[in-house]
C-alpha cells in the first residue's frame, strides 16, 4: 500500500473512535479503511454509506452485490473483487454469471428484473449515461426509490475501487489476482493484506 498504515498511537480521538467502529460492524479494519482512516471525516461518511448500500439499502441483497462486482471490474479493484465474489455468489448470483463479468463477457440472468438491473448499471458505468428505454425497463420493477438506491451503490462502490487502485492496496494474503490480464496488477499484489483472514 502506498501509505502507511496507521498504528494505535499515531491515531487521534476521531480515528480511534472510527476504526473501534468499523471493526465492530465489519470484523477489523481492513482494505480501503486503512486508507481513508487518514481522513476521519470523509472516513466517517463513507463507512455510513457503504455501510447502507450494503446492508440497508432497498435493493435485494444480491443484487447489492452485483452492483459491487460490476463496479470492481469496471475498475478493475482486484481486493474489492475478491473480498466479494463468494458473497456474490451465495446472495444468489449465478457463478456462470460471475465468471462471465469476471471476463468481460455479457452475463445471462434468469430473472427479467436482474437482467434490467443488469443493463441498466452496465449501461451507465460504459457510456455514462442511461436511454429512456434502459431507464424505463429498471424502473418498472424498481421504481424510483430502488434505481436512486442502485446509484448510491455505483457510486460508492466506484469511488472503493479508485481508492484501492490510487493507494494500491495490497491484496488479501494468500489470494490470487482474479484479473492478471490488466496493466498494473502486479503492483497491488505484494505482501497482501495480513489483517484479511
């Protein structure tokens, strides 16, 4: 990682507070938290959001983890990507579509709502922007709330995966780079992350 990671003495109040905190929410500080830890206050919003579109936000829980998984391939934020894949999966996105974002290849969804969910955010990260006919197919099965929610989850996961690639955070210790066809990634694979389990 291109900063140092912040000891418990080195730590003011805020911080401190902070990262108590997220390790009681999220099991320990780990990744993009030791990043933004350098800065409690933009620290402090953007635990409260990720911490909403991850586990409060409208949108079903699957697809709260396919809009992680999409952001980070988009991105290509290798650590986001590993920390999420299995859950991902388990959340009920079909492994087959998983390797076939993983590979830049057009996923296939059985549900008609998560195939629009699909074009929907696909539509927006490639040509940042949405047509009439995308946004209408989303919303009829999310209606306004849900696609606002969707937002805030690109949004957030987005700015996660800038954060991972800016500062270069090491990957999970033991855990392989899931995409080593793009540029750079053999920066972001030193030590690994000791915290990860």
């Amino acid at each position: 990682m291109r900063l140092p990671v912040l000891a418990a003495e080195d730590m003011n109040e805020h911080q401190q507070e902070l990262h108590a905190r997220i390790t009681a929410r999220r099991g320990g500080v780990r990744g993009p938290f030791r990043v933004w830890l350098q800065s409690p206050e933009l620290c402090e919003r953007v635990e409260s959001l990720g911490a909403f579109v991850r586990f409060e936000s409208s949108l079903p829980k699957h697809l709260r983890e396919l809009t992680l998984l999409m952001a980070a391939r988009h991105f290509d934020a290798q650590y986001s990507w590993n920390a999420h894949v299995a859950a991902a999966v388990e959340a009920g996105i079909p492994a087959e579509a998983v390797e076939a974002l993983a590979e830049r290849r057009e996923p296939v969804f059985a549900d008609e709502a998560d195939t629009a969910f699909y074009e929907f955010c696909q539509e927006l990260l490639e040509t940042h922007f949405v047509s009439d006919e995308t946004f209408a197919r989303a919303h009829k099965h999310f209606g306004s709330q849900g696609l606002v929610d969707t937002i805030g989850s690109l949004g957030n996961f987005t700015m996660l995966g800038m954060c991972l690639n800016a500062f270069q955070v090491d990957l999970q210790a033991g855990r392989k780079p899931p995409f080593p066809d793009i540029r750079g990634f053999e920066r972001v694979t030193g030590g690994g992350d000791r915290s990860q389990p």
